[in-house]
C-alpha cells in the first residue's frame, strides 16, 4: 500500500469530524460513538498532539478531537486515607491530588491529572459526598484529618502555552 501524502494526511487529522462534548460522550460527523470497543479506544488514545491540540490515536494512526470541555474524564475516585486515586475513562488508575480538586460550570467537579485538567463523571463526584462539606463560603474535601477547599475551575485549555494551534 502506498503511503499517503502530508498534505492529504494532514487534512484527514483536521477534518476527522470527531468531537468529545461536555458529557464525556464521543461524537463522529454528527452521530454518537456507543460502541464500547469503539469507545474505550478513543479514550485510551487521547493525547496531546505536536502543536498542543487534543487528538486521538488508535494504532498508528491519529486524528485532531474537539473537545467541548475536558478531553480527560475521570469516573471513579477512590479516597484512600488523605489522598485520592482515579479511573480514567481510558481505564487508567492515577493518583489525584485532592488539593487540585476545583468547581465549574453546572455545578461539575475537576482534577488535575498529569498537569491536566480532568472532569468528574456524575458517579465519580456522588463517590465523593460523604467527604464534601461546606464553610458558608466554600466547599471542602475532608480526607481523614485533612481539609482541601474546593477551587474554583477557569476553563478549558484548548492548547498548552507557547504551543501553535487555534
């Protein structure tokens, strides 16, 4: 089989018709992706591409994602003693730093995960209730003996600083 062309390569990454929406569900050219196989290939390939977009890989091969809110969701925490640990939707088990924790939008919880920011799933936050609390002024995150106040999410991060891109 012949290689293909950068130019024409290059095109079919931009123009992949693949979108992530803020409900953590995938889209292809305006039809929902709910294939389970499907699915857990897009997450475990979500990456950041040369140019600091978010794209996905399967196999070889990669094409640029739009991403509505976070390209990496969380759907389980686990609080363990003062510290928490999470499921990403690609499977992947992390640690999370409770200190990290801030609260967006539609009342929707995130994380940093490697440097990234990371969204809670419905399930993964309700996970969280007992050890939530609030101040009169903030939420809190209580984690044995430790207190971590909720902050307050800016937004996604469409491209990393310094990098090129939209």
């Amino acid at each position: 089989m012949e290689a293909m062309d950068p130019a024409t390569l290059r095109q079919l990454r931009e123009q992949s018709g693949l979108r992530l929406d803020k409900e953590g569900r995938f889209w292809h050219r305006g039809g929902l992706v709910e294939h389970a196989r499907t699915l857990a290939a897009l997450h475990q390939g979500i990456h950041r591409a040369a140019d600091g977009r978010w794209a996905t890989r399967i196999g070889k091969d990669w094409a640029y994602l739009d991403v509505e809110d976070a390209a990496l969701w969380l759907r389980l925490i686990e609080p363990s003693g003062a510290s928490l640990r999470g499921q990403l939707a690609s499977g992947e088990w992390v640690e999370i730093d409770p200190a990290t924790l801030a609260a967006g939008a539609d009342d929707a919880l995130y994380a940093r995960v490697a440097g990234e920011r990371a969204r809670l799933t419905r399930d993964a936050q309700l996970s969280l209730g007992e050890h939530l609390s609030e101040d009169g002024q903030h939420f809190l995150l209580q984690l044995g003996p430790r207190r971590f106040r909720i902050g307050e999410d800016t937004g996604p991060e469409p491209v990393h600083p310094g990098s090129k891109g939209r």
